[in-house]
C-alpha cells in the first residue's frame, strides 16, 4: 500500500469505477486501515461527505484512467 495523497481510482466498491480524492487515512468498524475519498469538486465535496474505502479496492490514477474519462464524459455532453 504505497498511495499518495491525490486522485486515486476506485474499482469494484460501486457499481462502476470512479475517480476520487485521496485526502486522509481511517480505520473502519472492521478495524481495517481505509482511505477517505472525496468524489466530484472539492468545494462540493466537502459539503456533501466522505467515503471510507478499504485500501484493497483503490489504485493510482494513470493518465490513461484520465484519458477514458475526458471520454467518457465528451460522449455524455457531446463536444464543447
């Protein structure tokens, strides 16, 4: 477990992979060392809560991570 603070990806917590902020670690009721994630703006973030996610479902972003979802969202809301 070698994250840094940061965009972090999330696989298989939900039902679709999502890109995340890494902003502190916790420990879980399981007594299991988690990563609190923040989804969306920060500045809305921060209002709307937190997710505590085990480690063994987040992974460092790549630029290719990023590249998919540039495309992604192009595809939803069509060229700018």
């Amino acid at each position: 477990m070698d994250f840094e603070y940061g965009p972090v990806v999330v696989e298989d917590w939900f039902d679709e992979t999502r890109i995340g902020y890494y902003d502190d670690s916790t420990v879980n009721d399981d007594d299991e060392e988690c990563a609190v994630v923040f989804f969306g703006e920060i500045s809305i973030a921060l209002s709307t809560g937190h997710h505590v996610i085990p480690f063994d479902y987040i992974r460092n972003i790549s630029t290719d991570d990023l590249w998919r979802r540039r495309k992604t969202i192009r595809g939803e809301i069509g060229p700018q």
